[in-house]
C-alpha cells in the first residue's frame, strides 16, 4: 500500500474551497443514489467530516475519500430541533476526462476550486481506485483518520480483478476475482456496527452460517471509531434467496425444502449468538415499553397511510394480547440477533449451504437500538413477511393492484410451516409455540412495510396491505 499510504490529509482537500467546489455537483447527484436516505427533501448544503487523499488529484487520476454530512429540512416527525444531517462515505475520483466505459460514474464538473476544470466521479465503478482499497486493506495501511485492519489468518491475493455490483442496495459492493466482496457502508454513525461486529462474534464461535470478515476500514475521528467497510469472502455462484425463491415460483416448484433448510441456519445463527453474546430476560415492565413502541409506530403509520387507519384497532390487539401475557408473568429471552431478516439476506451456495449475510439491521434505526438484545421472534417474523412478498411477486411486478394472489395457492403457508420446523429442529424450540410474540412482530413488520411502500413503491402497497388484513382480523 506504499502508494496510498504517502498521502494523508493534506491542505489541497482539507480547504473549504474543496466542499465548495464539489457543492452543487453532489446537491444533484446525491439525491440519485439508492442509497441516499433522505430523498423527498432537497439537501441544502454539506459538512465536510473528513477529506482523505487516497491517490492526489495528480496529472493523470486522484482518488479522494470523503466524509460529509448532508444537510436537509426537517421533516414533521423530527420535531423543530437541529439535527446534524446524515453523515455519507464517498469514493471521489479525479480526472482530466471519463473515458466511455466510466460515463454512468460521472458526478459533474467544477467551476471553481482545486479541482476546477477536471472531472469528477463514482470511483468505484473504476478498477483502479478500487484495487487501491484492496491494497490498503492487505497492507493494513493508515492513511489520516482512515485505518485498514485485518484477519492475518486469510490470505488475500492482490490481484484480483475488482467489479462494482450495479443491483440497487443500500450500500455498494466491489467483487475481487469472485474471491471476496468487500461491502462499502454509506451511512456512517460512529460506534460499533454490528455488520462487523456479528460476523466477527460468529466466527470466534465457529458458526459456518456467516463468512467470516477478512479485513474491514475504520475512520477514527473525535476520539470515536466509525466501521466504513468490511471485506468477506463471496460465495461464488451463490443465489440470494429472493430471487431463488422467484424462480422457484416462476417455475411452479415447492420452496418447502428449502424454506425447512433456511430454518435450520436461522437457528444455527441464532444459538451462536446466544452462546457467544450476552442475552437478557424481559419481564412486564420491559415488554410494557416494547408494546408501546409498537403501538406508537402503528399510530404514526396509520395518520400518514389512510388506507391502514381502518386495521389499526384490529392491530393493536396484537399489542395488546402481548401485553397481557407480559402482565401474567410471562417473560421473553432477549439476544443479538440479525436485524432485518429476509430472503434477500440469505445466499444459497450451489452446494445448498444457506449464509446469512448483511448485520447492520434497519439502517433508519439509530445503532444503539440496532445493538440491543431482542427475541429472536423478530427475525423469524421479517422471514416470514419475506416469503408472503415473494408469493405475491412476479419478477420486475409487483402483485395485483386490488387483491394479489400468490401465484402457487399454498405456497406461503408450506414454507412458513417449513421454516418453523426446520428453525424448530435446529433451535429445539418451535417459534409457533408463541403465537402472540410472533404474531405481534409480523403485525410490526407488515405496518413497517405499509410505510415504506406508501413513501417509497405506492405500487407495491397492496402486498403488505393484504397481510393488514389478515393480521388485523386474527384472534
């Protein structure tokens, strides 16, 4: 890494003129991104955090890595008080002119400023700047705030071929030589990301469930440490289960065996985490705040969807009945879990071999509440909601705009029935033995997915709102 690890912060990035120059060209193409979390609302201008020089803005390439914190108008929920703005990671790349292959990376071109006259853009869609992270990351490089760390037990060969995956995710991916994907955060908070600190957990344990971390970036700044990326192997000809699941039902084949299959690594996953991890006991007084955090998501959700205000008494009673159980002395075992469990967030190897990936959990929720222990029901409620989305999905369509139909009768309730057998003959214990905590968490999820279909894909409403339905009228 000798080549990046000469440059750190210098005065050419480190100057307002910098922020400036780059200001109107991210104001436009930030709000772009699929991973841009504030879209609906104009950003109104940027903090620099930090300007790292990885390659300087030289004659021929630069290579800048930003730290920036995009500023907004308050939406109604947030109240009146300041906010700081969320905080993004760019990879900018500096150039005298894009050749063609590098046009869909283009951010714009300054008027002003150090980089007056150049070009800028997406770095990561250019091999180049992507093989120097991988280099930083082999090398454990420290360049200003940025820090690369690694697993010395993995080997990592520098030459392998880097790709940026295109498919629409919340974060960005690089694959080098089919050999690791390294995973590059977009949102950045500072303190502990459990998408390395799970994984890292699970390997000490042994669990085969998750590839392990090979190397992972940090940024430390202001005294605290913020995870920027983290490189794991990548399961070469892997299927995610989302669109294993959509083939499967183009075809008209069972997913029941592989539905039972998933169980199984759910739980596998899961007692790995209770056996490494702390967990914790609720009792009443902490199911009471859990119940009305429930109830007050349902209520905020309902005033901004017209259409879940009729459902939400019948809601509610799933909150409700929870809250009773608590008040009769029932109590709950909490743990880490994964977060934000669903089809897409498993890989089926071609050898059959389910992983789960991706541990950061909800990215809208703050990390501290990303981090507390919960009752494993949550995860096993979001597979469940997954594989209601899939049978009413066909690919590039959402279901019936009036009433989706699955396209196989049947097909939800078999893999639902497979999935808890198979969690059940892993874990020991059936999650349908708890049907008021597992029906409490699917209503959560399905309220949670009629906001975000409302705001995001009005198309796709109907889907959770059949599962409105169905919740709000069940005993």
């Amino acid at each position: 890494m000798s080549e990046a690890a000469t440059h750190s912060a210098t005065a050419p990035v480190a100057r307002p003129e910098l922020l400036a120059s780059l200001d109107p060209l991210l104001r436009e193409w930030l709000p772009r991104q699929r991973w841009f979390a504030g879209k609906g609302r104009p950003v109104t201008g940027f903090t620099l955090v930090s300007a790292v020089e990885l390659l300087p803005p030289g004659a021929k390439a630069g290579l800048l890595h930003l730290l920036l914190r995009a500023h907004q108008p308050l939406t109604p929920a947030q109240g009146a008080a300041p906010q700081p703005g969320d905080c993004y990671q760019l990879l900018v790349g500096v150039r005298e002119a894009l050749p063609p292959r590098l046009a869909p990376a283009l951010i714009g071109h300054p008027d002003e400023g150090p980089l007056a006259g150049r070009t800028v853009y997406e770095a990561l869609y250019d091999p180049r700047p992507a093989g120097l992270l991988l280099e930083a990351l082999r090398s454990r490089a420290r360049v200003g705030e940025l820090r690369f760390e690694r697993d010395m037990r993995q080997e990592i060969r520098g030459d392998l071929v880097p790709r940026l995956m295109t498919a629409e995710q919340s974060n960005s991916s690089i694959v080098y030589g089919d050999t690791f994907i390294l995973k590059l955060l977009r949102r950045i908070v500072p303190g502990t990301n459990p998408d390395l600190e799970l994984p890292l957990a699970l390997s000490r344990a042994g669990c085969a469930r998750v590839p392990a971390p090979a190397a992972w970036m940090l940024a430390d700044l202001g005294g605290q440490t913020s995870v920027l990326g983290v490189l794991q192997p990548f399961v070469q000809g892997a299927s995610d289960g989302w669109e294993l699941a959509l083939r499967e039902l183009a075809k008209g084949e069972d997913f029941a065996g592989e539905a039972r299959a998933l169980g199984r690594a759910t739980a596998e996953v899961h007692t790995a985490l209770a056996r490494t991890l702390p967990t914790v006991t609720l009792g009443r007084a902490q199911m009471e705040l859990l119940v009305d955090g429930m109830a007050g998501r349902l209520e905020a959700a309902a005033q901004a969807v017209p259409a879940l205000r009729p459902y939400a008494p019948g809601l509610l009673t799933a909150f409700e009945a929870l809250a009773d159980l608590a008040a009769e002395g029932h109590t709950w075992t909490a743990q880490r879990i994964h977060g934000d469990l669903h089809l897409g967030q498993c890989l089926r190897s071609p050898t059959g071999q389910w992983s789960l990936i991706d541990f950061e959990g909800e990215p809208s929720k703050p990390l501290a509440e990303r981090r507390m222990p919960q009752p494993v029901a949550r995860d096993i409620a979001g597979m469940l909601r997954s594989f209601d989305y899939a049978a009413h999905s066909v690919p590039g369509a959402p279901g019936d705009a009036d009433a989706p139909a699955p396209l196989i009768p049947g097909w939800v309730d078999a893999c639902r029935a497979a999935y808890c057998t198979g969690y059940a003959e892993a874990a020991g214990v059936d999650p349908r033995t708890d049907p008021v905590l597992l029906r409490a968490y699917e209503t959560e999820k399905a309220v949670y997915e009629v906001l975000y279909e409302a705001r995001h894909r009005p198309d796709w409403l109907p889907v959770p709102m059949a599962a409105v339905r169905r919740l709000a009228a069940s005993p």
